[in-house]
C-alpha cells in the first residue's frame, strides 16, 4: 500500500481530482481544515464591544472554577 499526501487549495480542484479517484476506483479521504471559521459581521462586533467593556474594567472574566462548574452542569 501506499499513500500519497496532496495539499488542494482550490474546491474546483478537489472535485476534479475526486472523480480522477473514483474512476480509478482508488479509495481516499479528505481531511479539510477547521481553522479557518467565518465570522459575521455582528459576532466580531460582539467580541470587540465585550473585549472593550474587560478593558474599561466594565466587566470581569469568570473565575475558571465558576466556568468548570458551569461546563459540568450542562454535560453531566
């Protein structure tokens, strides 16, 4: 067996380069990259007016025992 790696920036190309594999019957996955996420435009303002408000001392972060508290209630 072997395993060929391939860096694909363009989706045109992905889809090309799928039904290349298929033709071929040649079995793949695709591993795409999560680290790119879209933001609208009123979550990045929310971010800046929060970011803003810790800065001016007009609110304060949660204590990380507060925030595992929190997690445990929702997921247990």
């Amino acid at each position: 067996m072997t395993t060929i790696t391939a860096t694909v920036h363009n989706s045109e190309d992905v889809k090309l380069l799928q039904e290349v594999l298929n033709r071929f019957g040649i079995a793949y996955t695709i591993n795409e990259e999560t680290e790119e996420y879209a933001f609208t435009a009123s979550e990045l303002k929310s971010f800046r007016d929060t970011q803003k408000a810790f800065k001016q001392g007009k609110t304060t972060a949660k204590d990380w025992n507060e925030i595992q508290k929190d997690l445990n209630r929702a997921f247990h």
